[in-house]
C-alpha cells in the first residue's frame, strides 16, 4: 500500500497531477481545492495517499494532511459513493465546511457538490453523524483553502464550483468588478455556458 509520497510536482491539471519520485512519475487524483495548494511545478511536496485497487485500474488519491485523508475514506465508505464524487465532496467544502454541515445537521450544502443529488447528501449527513459524533473538529478558518493567485470572489467561487482555475479567472474578468456578488457569479456563469 502506497501511504505516503515525497517528490517534485512535474506536471498539474484540473483533477490530478504527476508527482516523480525518484525518476518514476505517480499519477495522483486529488480534490480541487488541494491542488490549488500545491506548489508550483519543479517544487517539492509531500502527500498523504490512498491506492484505490479495482478489477480494471488502480488509482492513487492525494491529500495535503491526514484529516482530508480520512474524510476520504469515510465518505467512500457511504453507500453510493465513488470516488469522483468523495473528490468533489471535497473540492466544494473541504473537510471544515463537511464538518460544518454535518454538525449543524444540513444536508443542503452537500448536494452542492457535483455528482451528489439529495439522497445521497441525506445519507452522508446520517453516515458520516454518528461516526464524527466525538470527533474533534477542525474550525472554518482554519480549513479555509488559500485563494488562488489572481482570482476574486467570483473567481474563487467558480472554482470551488469545479470549474478550472483558468475558466473561472476569464468567466469572472468578464463579469466585471462591481455590483452584487451573487449578480455577478450568474453573469459568469452565463459567460462560461456560452462557451
């Protein structure tokens, strides 16, 4: 089992990225707003993993910390959970605002991720509850994920909505800089449909 993996950042994309360790490159999925952390091409990281062993791939899962690992595992353990949708679980809340949610008994901001309708936002509250009921939590603040470079508020939400860093910087350059924020999130949106 590959637990852990200290190397250079070769390459990134929207979804994963390619870190080399001594001369082999390990493809590595991981949540969006992780790999807006992670360091810039040719530096240096190190990542906590989970290999995903299945009949016709394996997959290696990337996380920056411990707690994001085992928010992980216990979102996949839900029935009706792949990995793609643990992922995007993630990318949208991180493991603060998943805490968050479930401690507060919302479901709602859940299903805000794609790939998660719902039911099955209501099983993972009712999941993940009685196994988080003792757990210690981490605060908003500090699961907040750094902005990317350059990026305003819409910009910054378009890509928690999954959208890539570089089609939520174009959609929010053409919504402007003033007005009302939610106004100007539908107007990038908008932008980003018509392409």
């Amino acid at each position: 089992m590959i637990s852990e993996l200290t190397g250079t950042v070769v390459h990134k994309e929207e979804d994963d990225c390619i870190v080399e360790v001594h001369g082999i490159g390990f493809r590595v999925d991981m949540s969006r707003s992780s790999l807006a952390q992670l360091p810039d091409v040719r530096a240096e990281v190190h990542l906590y993993t989970h290999l995903a062993v299945r009949e016709d791939s394996w997959r290696l899962i990337g996380f920056l910390d411990r707690d994001e690992r085992e928010a992980f595992l216990d979102l996949i353990a839900v029935g009706g959970m792949g990995i793609r949708t643990a992922l995007s679980v993630l990318s949208v809340l991180g493991v603060g605002g998943l805490e968050d949610a479930i401690a507060q008994d919302q479901w709602q901001p859940i299903k805000d991720a794609p790939g998660v309708g719902a039911k099955l936002a209501q099983r993972i509250l009712l999941e993940l509850s009685g196994k988080w009921e003792n757990k210690p939590r981490r605060s908003q603040k500090d699961a907040q994920v750094p902005r990317p470079r350059g990026l305003d508020d819409v910009g910054e939400a378009l890509v928690a909505l999954g959208y890539s860093i570089e089609e939520a910087d174009a959609a929010s350059r053409q919504a402007g800089s003033t007005g009302d924020l939610p106004a100007r999130i539908r107007t990038a949106l908008r932008a980003l449909d018509r392409r």
